[in-house]
C-alpha cells in the first residue's frame, strides 16, 4: 500500500480543543480533521478529497501563553468596560477607537464624566449629543407623539361610529370612509416620520458606538513540536499533495508555522512477524486497540491501558447550512506496540526509519 509521509517541525502551537473557553487548551497532537483541512488548503482544493490519516509526534514542553480577550456587550453600558467607536456598525473586530474607559467597577458614566478615563474627547462628546438626543426623543414620544396619535384614533372612532347608522351604498358612507383613508394615510406618514428621524439620528450613529470589556485569558502552548503524518488516499491526490505540500505554512493558528521536513510517498509493509515499540506517542484508532492489534506493555501484565480517549472531528457534511462533523473515537498514547500488521495497521520501515501507521 502506498501512503504519503510527511515529517514536520513546528516551534511552537496551540491545537485547541473546541471545547476550552477561559483557557484555551491544546490537543496533544493536531486533530484528523485539522491536518485534513490544512492539505486541502496547501492543495487548494475547494471540494473534499477522501484520505485518511495517521499522526504521530512529540513536543518538547508545554507553557502558558497570556492573550487579551475581546467581549463586545449587546448593549451600551454608561457606567463600566470601555466605550468604543467601531470603524464598521456591521462587523465586530479589533477595528475601532477608545473613547473612554472606566476606572472603579461601579459608579462611573461616560455621559455624565464621572471617574473615567477620556481617550477622545471629540468622540466623547458625539456619544454624549446622542445620547441628549435620545432623551428628547423619548420626551417627544411619551407627550406630543402620543398626543398626536390619540387624536387620529379618536378621528377615525368618530367616523367609525358615524358610519355605523349609514347605509353602506350610500353616498356619505362613501365619503365618510374616504375620509377615514386619508386619516389612516396622515397617520402612517406622521408615525413613519419620526421613525425616520429616530433611525438617521439616533439607532444608526449610536449603533456604532459599543462597550467592551477585556479579560486576560491563556491559551496552551507546545513547544518544539515534531509530527510524523502519514496520508493514504488515490494516487492522483498522493502525488498532488507531494507535489503542493510546501505550501503549507501552519497548522493550529495561524502563527503557528511548520517547516516540512519530508515529504515522501512511500510503500507500507505487512508484517505477520513483528515486534515493534513506537518511539512517538500518537492517535490511535480505539477499535484497533480494543481488537488488539495494538498494545501496551503494561496490557501484558493484566494493568489497565494507558492513554487517553478523545472523539475527533474528521471529514463534515452540511447540512441545512451547517457542518456535520464525523467523529472518530481514538486514544492518545505511547510506547505501544504492535507483533503483526493488519487491515489498518502498517509499517513503514524506508530510509533505515520505523514508525507504526495506524490510520484513523
């Protein structure tokens, strides 16, 4: 069986684990479908190409790397977090100005002044004015508005009731709902109009103002990495990723650079004859192990197996506009070994090298 291996360093990476939120844990090797989507990147390929991989490797060390957290609130708060002036309404990123910021944790204002600290003071005072604005609005709304849609109410009661005591071929019955028309129409201008005005001058200027708080979050680092991927898939798309694997450039974040090291189709041995101890730790498929086609020095002695289970995302379908991930259950270990190969376990034993390929 033919296969690709692929052998690359990385200085450092965080290979998150979806579920972290406060501290961003890593996966101790790169997820299946993470390294799938990274090949299919330095492919360029823009449909699902069928592979299956086997990923092995080790790091170095593992810190704590500090980053700041972003959290934009649904609503302007006046008495805390940092008032901002988003450079676009529509989109919430990292493209805006400091207004000002708050300094105890309760009791401030941005409007009234009150122990903040001022970035922009012309920005400021545009938050302020619209804010003004807001207030008169409402004091509009709540008297003359209201005042003024009583009225058209009471209008169209009256020629309601009128109408009542007509016949309705009549002439008068004719005019009289003519007349109520005309109201309705007065009516849906005058409350569009201020709707209007309330929308030019308030909700779309204020909407690109946000509060925002920060928090010191971490993310998990591992330090000089080594991977040993192999791929198995077609021909065609074997010799395609050989051919376009320098194009890879990270795999984790997107800082997270890789130097390939190797990159190599090689043939896959089958073995019903062998003794061979991993020296990297990997994924491994759980029926395999389970079916024991791989083990564990210490299965031999009766001791539970050591390793850890994870259910990784692999290759997704969408579906009512959504990705649909394939799980694959597998257990993260090392120091396995294997005494024979079978339907998804190979060695790979070119350049005077051994490594045990089990796919997922």
């Amino acid at each position: 069986m033919k296969a690709l291996r692929i052998v690359l360093t990385q200085s450092s990476a965080n290979y998150k684990r979806e579920e972290t939120i406060d501290n961003k844990m890593t996966y101790p090797l790169p997820p299946i479908s993470t390294i799938i989507g990274a090949i299919h990147n330095a492919c360029n390929y823009r449909e699902y190409h069928a592979m299956d991989i086997s990923v092995q490797g080790k790091f170095e060390s593992m810190h704590n790397e500090p980053y700041t957290d972003y959290c934009f609130l649904n609503s302007i708060m006046d008495d805390r977090g940092i008032l901002v002036k988003m450079k676009n309404e529509r989109l919430l990123s990292s493209v805006f100005d400091k207004v000002a910021s708050a300094k105890k944790s309760q009791g401030n204002s941005f409007r009234k002044g009150i122990t903040i600290q001022v970035y922009n003071e012309q920005l400021l005072n545009e938050y302020r004015n619209l804010k003004d604005i807001k207030d008169k609005i409402d004091e509009y709304k709540k008297n003359k508005y209201k005042e003024k849609l009583q009225k058209f109410k009471s209008e169209k009661a009256k020629l309601a009731e009128i109408k009542k005591t007509l016949d309705k071929k009549s002439k008068e019955f004719l005019e009289l709902s003519q007349k109520e028309k005309e109201i309705k129409i007065k009516e849906n201008e005058f409350k569009e109009k201020v709707k209007s005005y309330e929308v030019y001058n308030y909700i779309k200027p204020i909407s690109k103002f946000r509060s925002l708080t920060t928090s010191l979050k971490y993310y998990e680092i591992l330090n000089n990495i080594e991977l040993v991927i192999h791929v198995r898939s077609d021909d065609e798309t074997l010799k395609d990723i050989e051919k376009n694997i320098y194009n890879l450039k990270s795999i984790g974040r997107s800082e997270d650079f890789v130097d390939v090291a190797e990159a190599k189709i090689v043939t896959l041995k089958e073995d019903d004859d062998c003794d061979i101890i991993s020296n990297y730790s990997a994924y491994l498929n759980y029926d395999d192990v389970k079916n024991e086609c791989i083990y564990f020095d210490k299965a031999k002695a009766g001791q539970s197996i050591s390793g850890t289970k994870y259910y990784l995302n692999k290759n997704y379908k969408i579906e009512d506009g959504k990705r649909i991930f394939e799980k694959k259950k597998v257990i993260y270990a090392s120091q396995y070994i294997i005494e024979s190969t079978s339907d998804n376990v190979f060695i790979d034993d070119e350049d005077n090298k051994e490594y045990i390929v089990n796919f997922i």
